[in-house]
C-alpha cells in the first residue's frame, strides 16, 4: 500500500481529530509535551490554520485516513519551527521521513533556510527520522527532558543521497508489487477466448506462474479450469495484484472494493482513458485519485501488461507467449508499440528477462523499472520506447546510472496526440526537442532511429557481445550485394579495413573459413558483415551455425546480411530462436551497418565515460557566499561574476582573432538545471546550432559541447584547441555551472556575449534573474509505496 501526501485542507479538520485521537499516549506526550487525548476545539482549529507561506501542513492519507502530519510555522524570516508525527502502527515505513523532506522543499520555495525543533531526548523514532533525511543537527541544551535542534533545509550531498536511497527503495519496492505478486486477482475475467480478459487468464496458465489465480466474472462457474468468482468480495484470501478488463466506469468503481481487500497494485490493460479524448482524462484523473485515496499503485491504464520468465515465471501481458530466460529487459508505453516491440523481439529471437508496458503511465513509469533493473545483476541490455518522458529530470538520472552497468537503447517515436496522452514533459519545457536528445546522449543512453533499428542493434549486442575495436571486414558472395553493402558501411560510417566478394558459396565450409580467417588474423579487423545471396543450393542454418563457430574462436563479431525467399528466411529465424548462440541475421545490408554502428557506439561510450565534476569545483566558501550577496536584493552582474573570478568587461571593442560565444543557464520546468552553450550570430539565430547539458557537468563535457557545434570549426579557427584561451574557456564554464548549481534564487543566467581568443576570455554581458528555490507545488500529490 501507499500513502498520499498532500497540504492540510479545511476540510481535514475531523479527519485531522481522528488521527490525533488515535495516537498512543506515549506518541502523543512525544509531539505535544502532554499525554492528554483529545484536543480542544481551540487546539484543532490552530492545527487545522494554514496559509502556505507562514503556516504550512503536509497530510499523509492512507485509504482516505490521515495517518502523519507536519507542519511548520515560521518564527523569523527565514527560520521555522516543525513538528511531525506518525501513527504508531506505521512508525519506521518511512512515511515521517517523505513529509519532513517535502515540507523542507516547500520551505525553501518561500524563503525558509532553517528549521528548529524541541525533540523529548528519548523520542528515539524522531531522531531515526532525521538520520535518514541525511541532515546535520545542530544541538542546543537539554532542558526539561528536551533538546533544542536546529538543521539548515539547504540540500547537502548527504541529504540529497538519502533522498536519492530513500526514492531508490521506494521505487524498487513498487516494482516488486508487480513481479513479486504471489496472488493475481483478474476481473473482466472472459471465457471468449477473444476477450482481454481471456487472454490474461491464458498466458497466466501458460507462464507456469505458480501462485493462486481468481478470475472474477459474475456470469461464469469456471475459466480455462479455474473457479471463477462473481465478485470481488468472494474471492478468498489475500491477494497481491489485480488486474482489471472492464470498462473505464467500472474499473473506478472496482478500486474500493479491491482497497477493501487489501491489493496493494492494480494492472489496468482497459482502454478509453486519457488515450480517448478529454472525456477518457477525466475518467482516468477519477481512476487516479480512487487509487491515490487508498494507496493503490497502478500500471496503466492502456498498458499491454508485463512479465517475468526464468524462475517462478509470470505473465500478466496480453503477450501470446513470452521467451526463453534472458538477459534483456524491455520497456514500452502503448499497448500498440508495446506489441510492435514484443513480435519484433520474438522474431529475432531475442531472451527477454522482464518486459513492462506502462500505458498511460497514470501512476507507475518506466523510471521504476530501470531502478528495478539496475540492481538486478542478471540484467544485460535494456531497450526503452519513449513515446513520452514523463519526468525527465528523473528519467534521465536513472539512465545515467544504468548506463553505466549496462547499455540503455532507446526509441523515441514522434508525440502524436493521437497515439496517446501528450508529452507534458515537452509541454512544460521551452527547450527544442534536440536538446531533450542530446542530454539523454550525454546520459549514456543509446538513441536508435526506429523499432526495427533498436532491436537489430539489441540483437547484435545480445548474441555478439561488445566489438573489441572498430576495424570492419565485408564478405560476400556476390560483387552486387558487396557493393550495396559497401555503400551501406559508409553511410553508416563503419570503419572499413578489408572486404572480399567473391566468397564462393556452395555448401563446402573451407571457402568461407579461408575468406573469414584471412579478415580475423591478428591485425586484421574486429567485426565482420557476411552478405549472402541465397543461391538456393546451400542450408542457411548450416551455414549461420559455421560462421558462428568462426567467430567464436577469432573472437570477431560477426553479422548476417541474408537475401533469400521468405520460407527459406523463416527456416533460418526458428533456428535463431532456438540457439542463441547463432549470429544475427539482416534483411537488408543498411540494417545491418546502423546496428553495427550503434553497437560500436556502445563500446565507445563506454570506454570513454567520463567521471562527474563535484558540484563545487574551483569554488570556495568565500566566493559562493560573495557571489550570494551580490544577487540580493537585485543581481550586480558585474559583482557576481567578479566573485566568482570571471572577468567582466562591458564596453564594445573588437579584437583581431576574436570568437563570441552566448551561454546560457536556466532551470527548466522539465528537465532542471540545464546549460545551452552556441556561437553568436547566424549559427545560432537562423540554424538554432547549439549544443545542450544537464547539470551538473561532467568531467570532459564542456569541451564536448564545444566540438559537437555545427560551427565548432570557426571556434578552432580562432581559439585552437590547445590554446590558454581554450583551456580558460572550459574552466570558465564548470565554474559557472558549479555556481549556477549552488546559487538556488538564481533562476536564469544569460552571458553573451563571452569574447575568447588565443589568450583568453572576457565577459561583453550578463543578466541574471533572481526568484525563490523551485520546490514542490503546494497542490502535488505524490504516491509513495
């Protein structure tokens, strides 16, 4: 189950009195230095008084019942006094944790930089509390059995890394509702066998799930050999997941009753939600807020499912069958790419581990399946279609840290509304959509151009493994198809060494090891593209199972171009779905070279990960505290920038071998912190050439974006790479972001232009905007398991 949180509302004043009159004794002589156990009506209307800026209450619902309150009143500008308590039967799930770390986010955003509080030296529960907030507590005196604590709502890195575990486990843990479900409820059970219903209870059967099913379906005895049952109510025992085929109404209405028994997540492969115009977001919001009231987890709705295979197998997907155990894990959002994703997947048999479709992602995102799956070390690969980013600035957390362990391959499809819900994401963010590319590429992820470019390349990694280099051979038996495929390598940008196209084929191995083992000796290349045109007179499986042997022992990748009539392929594609250990085989000489490509890039990236900046770099105390002052109460460019020991000079000149830069910091509803960096002029005005980061900067970023700008070659031009100015430059700009990152009441900060030459640099101009720290909104609702 999870809890809502929420701000204190008018409304919540008798709920509010239920909770405080349901606390033990002890609990309530701990928050209120008095064992008395009601509250007066004085008391109760003081505690329900909020007005979001000096009095400020957060609730915490479980199935519609407070079950913890905080609250803060300010007591000087910028300090407040807190207090938060928890129902005893919920002490130590965390909950007293997420409400104080909220309240200190919406503390920050009205300009609140201390928190004070008067703990009973024994309340052993508040002090765990504020351990795993990962605060520094200030201790004043004890007296009368109380401490005086103090602690600053500033995040440090230990409160931001116990925020980042605590969301960690949170995340973990919801996934697990799904995977680790030991009973599975399904209403809208059906005995057509055409009915979504039917084929959830199908594949269930067929997985070898080895938990208890209840179908529900008030018309039917039995399904497919279970006891069906006419209600939710009727069902025995306790059950973990439910998974609901019924009409978005009752699916709403669905939720109490399956709150009354205790399911703690809900699949909702329905359709005719936000999928469905602004009638079917309505519903949804509905179905979202039920879910929310009883601390139900949903995945969907319009979600295609998920499953499991390997020990303890479980299907919940409308997937006709699952694959043998793998190393893959994929991910998709619509039930319609969902299902392109799984048949394209089975028909390179591609062994997929775990796949999860979030539809409509109401609740439940794909962010949760990548912390799932970053601690599963029997994870190899992971493929994700992006149709929408959801929260990128979480998205593209989790797949840096994912990347790091394993390659993340994405897709991401044009957002059509049409296909489904808008991207709000790419609603609430200014940034072009290519900026939203390159900060995934900074990310490690490994973008593809389509489906079928994300599995081909999923495929190759799969079965071949990482490319030790990037020296490529091509072998064909064909002078046509070889020259296709040479076009094709080039296009893809392969590094091409060797070729040889006059491979005879013709069912004797000798030819084609001679020609294999000629392009693998040492010296020779890393990665071979075998082109064959089928001549009708050889067997394709054959001659895979030979070119896998090769390779095996030369340890060179190797790939299959095979140009053939369909039955003959479609003999070659069972075989590939039997043995894994067979090379992937293309239909077309170009998809075959992008996948190649892509999977180069992976080793590359890989090789050449560059390690994070710290956040302070090239900053102290002193000068963040000077550059602070110079902000308030209205920003001094020339100030701030001085403290920082940038150097400021306003006046027009021009200087010989000169380059003017336009950078950029802001945060960005979206995506956070993110630095825009582009030559001034037509470059950037007309051809909106610019290069684009998410702090903070990693090491070795700053030059990147320097060299990715489609006009970098004028910069060199002017400030070579290995000039003072150049090296100045870099350094400039991680001092601005580690400062932009420090500075939380600066919202914008805008240098242009930024004059560099061989010797150096110099700021033409700055315009700093100022605002209160981005913090939660006071309406958010927030589920956490």
């Amino acid at each position: 189950m999870g809890v809502l949180v929420r701000p204190l509302a008018a409304s919540d004043s008798r709920a509010l009195e239920a909770f405080y009159s349901g606390l033990s004794q002890r609990t309530r002589y701990q928050r209120f230095f008095t064992s008395k156990r009601t509250l007066s009506r004085e008391e109760l209307k003081r505690l329900s008084r909020v007005d979001a800026r000096d009095r400020i209450a957060l609730v915490a619902l479980r199935g519609g019942a407070i079950v913890g309150v905080s609250r803060l009143t300010r007591t000087a500008p910028s300090v407040a006094d807190i207090a938060c308590v928890v129902s005893d039967r919920l002490h130590g799930q965390g909950i007293g944790t997420i409400l104080i770390e909220r309240l200190a986010a919406i503390a920050r955003s009205v300009g609140i930089e201390t928190f004070t509080a008067d703990v009973l030296a024994d309340n052993d529960a508040m002090f765990r509390v504020l351990e795993r907030t990962g605060v520094e507590l200030e201790r004043g005196k004890i007296e009368e059995g109380a401490v005086a604590l103090s602690w600053s709502t500033v995040p440090t890195p230990a409160t931001l890394a116990a925020q980042r575990e605590r969301v960690r486990r949170a995340e973990a843990a919801s996934m697990a509702l799904l995977f680790d479900a030991a009973s599975i409820m399904v209403v809208g059970a059906s005995r057509r066998r055409d009915q979504v219903g039917a084929q959830i209870i199908r594949g269930l059967i067929a997985s070898g799930f080895s938990g208890a099913i209840f179908p529900v379906n008030p018309e039917a005895y039995e399904i497919n050999g279970l006891k069906s049952f006419g209600s939710i109510a009727d069902v025995p025992g306790p059950v973990d997941l439910a998974v609901l085929a019924l009409r978005p109404d009752r699916c709403i209405s669905a939720l109490e009753a399956l709150a009354e028994r205790g399911v703690k997540a809900v699949v909702v492969v329905s359709a005719g939600f936000a999928d469905a115009g602004e009638e079917g977001l309505a519903a949804q919001e509905a179905l979202v807020s039920a879910a929310r009231a009883h601390g139900i987890r949903i995945l969907g709705p319009s979600s295609l499912g998920f499953f499991r295979t390997g020990e303890n197998p479980l299907n919940v997907s409308l997937a006709p069958r699952t694959s043998e155990r793998g190393t893959i894990a994929l991910a998709g959002q619509s039930t319609a790419l969902s299902a392109m994703i799984l048949a394209g997947a089975d028909s390179r048999g591609l062994r997929v581990k775990e796949f999860l479709s979030a539809g409509n992602r109401a609740d439940l995102s794909l962010t949760s399946a990548l912390e799932r799956w970053h601690s599963d070390e029997d994870i190899e690969f992971v493929a994700l279609s992006l149709e929408s980013l959801g929260d990128p600035a979480r998205l593209v957390s989790h797949i840096e840290t994912l990347s790091a362990r394993v390659p993340v391959l994405i897709v991401r499809p044009p957002n059509e509304p049409e296909r489904g819900p808008a991207d709000t994401a790419r609603e609430a963010s200014p940034l072009p959509d290519r900026a939203i590319n390159q900060i995934l590429d900074r990310a490690g992820a490994l973008r593809t151009k389509s489906v079928d470019h994300l599995l081909d390349t999923l495929a190759l990694l799969s079965r071949e493994g990482r490319a030790h280099g990037t020296r490529v051979g091509l072998l064909s038996n064909s002078s046509a198809l070889g020259a296709t495929l040479r076009a094709a390598a080039h296009e893809a940008g392969l590094d091409v060494r060797r070729e040889n196209f006059r491979v005879p084929i013709v069912g004797d191995d000798r030819f084609v090891s001679r020609a294999f083992t000629a392009m693998a000796a040492p010296g020779g290349v890393d990665c071979v593209i075998a082109a064959i045109l089928d001549t009708q007179r050889v067997d394709l499986v054959h001659l895979a199972q030979a070119l896998s042997t090769l390779a095996s022992g030369s340890a060179v990748q190797v790939l299959m171009v095979v140009v053939s009539d369909e039955p003959r392929v479609r003999v070659l594609r069972s075989a590939l779905r039997e043995d894994p250990s067979l090379p992937p085989v293309f239909a077309t000489a170009s998809r075959a070279s992008e996948a190649l490509a892509t999977s180069l890039r992976a080793a590359h990236s890989r090789v050449r990960r560059p390690r994070p900046v710290p956040a302070t770099r090239a900053l102290t105390e002193t000068q963040l505290e000077h550059a602070r002052a110079a902000l308030s109460p209205t920003p001094a460019q020339g100030a701030l920038l001085g403290a920082l020991g940038l150097p400021f000079n306003d006046s027009r000149r021009t200087r010989e071998s000169e380059c003017e830069l336009r950078l950029r910091f802001e945060r960005d509803d979206a995506l956070g912190p993110v630095f825009t960096l582009a030559l001034t002029g037509i470059a950037y005005e007309v051809f909106a050439d610019a290069s684009y980061a998410r702090l903070p900067l990693r090491q070795g970023t700053a030059e990147a974006m320097l060299e990715e700008l489609e006009a970098a070659p004028v910069l060199d031009a002017h400030v070579p790479r290995d000039c003072e100015g150049r090296a100045r430059l870099v350094e400039a700009l991680d001092t601005l972001a580690a400062a932009f990152l420090h500075l939380d009441s600066l919202t914008s900060l805008t240098l242009n232009p930024v004059r560099v030459h061989a010797k150096g640099l110099e700021i033409g101009g700055c315009e700093a905007t100022v605002g209160p720290p981005h913090g939660p909104s006071p309406d958010l609702t927030t589920l956490e398991p």
